[in-house]
C-alpha cells in the first residue's frame, strides 16, 4: 500500500471504528486483561486474538459480511445468538463467584500456553458479537468505499485492533501487581459478570426494536 493510501479516507474510516472498539469490555477484551493479570502468556493470547480477528476481518471483506445484510433474518438469529452467548458468560463468571463464601478467596493460577490460548480461541470464535464486529460490519462498511478500497477500510480496523489486542494484555501485565490479591480479582470478575448480561440486555432490547 503507497503512502497516498495509507492516507485514504477508507484507511482513516477503517482506523476510527476500530479504535471505537478498543473499549467495548466484552468477552475477548476480558480474556486478554485476565492474560495479563495473571501472566498466563498475554503475547500468546493476543497474538492469537489479532490472527483470528485477521481472518474474519479478511472473510467480511470477502463478501459474508455482505451476504448477512440480505438476509436479515439470519443477521438477527445471530444478534440473538450473540445476546444468549454474553448472557451466559456473564452468569457463568457470576456463579463462580457465588460459589466461595465471602470469607474463602480462590487463588488464580497461571495457565498453560495451551489453556490460555483455547481460552481466547473460544471467546473469538464462538462468540457472535467478535463476528458480528469484525466481520459484519467490517464487511458492510467497506462495501461503501467500492472494490478498491476495502482493503484499506479493513488495514485501517487491523491497525486499530493491534492495539486492542497488545494493549490490553499489556495493561493487564502493568496492573497485575494491584491486583496481587485474590480478592481484587474476585471483585474485577463481578463487575464484568455485570457488565456482561447488560451488554446481552442491551443487545436484546436492540433486536425487539
């Protein structure tokens, strides 16, 4: 790509909705400060985050994504998909915590290289909202911008989930000391438990509409 068209407005569209991503607190962006917080191979972890996100960017722009908007019956049986998905993470991480009493505190352990990475693998590709994201809209908004600039549109949110992806994990890295404490990190997984099902709540009133 020349430097006219890393300048190109399809770039620069491309760029501003995928930094507008960076702080949705959903599944994915969870698993990578969770990665960081306990030092279970955050670069691991985010590098196989920004590959599959590389995929379904690349599979959006190839057409699916287009193909979604004219069938809306099938873009709204995965909306909903996609509200029953963070439904259940949130209820899941909330029973976990439910679990100990207020008094017992549950140690989190590092993961293996291969825990951690099946984590971030199932939180991208079995959750509907990564796809909705990154492939249905990537899709149908760089199918404004015609044929030639799409590749653009889609470099420009690739450039922006970089630092999604890296950043995140090192943000979890840098704040893994304050969060020493189990009880910290009880306490981070109510708040997203919380933020989960509404998330889900919104997503479903949004399908109502």
């Amino acid at each position: 790509m020349t430097a006219d068209g890393l300048l190109s407005p399809a770039v620069a569209s491309g760029f501003v909705f995928g930094l507008g991503l960076i702080f949705s607190l959903g599944p994915q962006n969870l698993t990578l400060i969770r990665a960081g917080l306990t030092r279970s191979h955050p670069f691991a972890v985010a590098s196989t985050g920004y590959v599959s996100e590389i995929a379904l960017v690349t599979m959006g722009i190839g057409g699916f994504g287009t193909l979604l908007t004219h069938h809306p019956t099938l873009s709204g049986i995965l909306q909903a998909v996609c509200a029953g998905f963070l439904a259940w993470s949130g209820a899941r991480t909330l029973h976990k915590i439910s679990r100990t009493s207020r008094t017992q505190v549950v140690t989190a352990h590092c993961k293996s290289r291969f825990q951690a990475i099946g984590s971030m693998l199932v939180v991208t590709w079995l959750n509907p909202l990564v796809w909705l994201e990154a492939m249905f809209l990537v899709g149908v908004l760089s199918f404004s911008y015609g044929s030639e600039e799409q590749a653009g549109f889609g470099a420009g949110f690739l450039a922006a989930s970089a630092i999604k992806f890296y950043g995140w994990s090192l943000a979890g890295v840098s704040l893994s000391r304050c969060f020493d404490h189990p009880i910290y990190r009880k306490r981070m997984d109510a708040i997203a438990g919380v933020v989960l099902i509404l998330a889900a709540l919104v997503l479903a009133a949004n399908i109502m509409v």
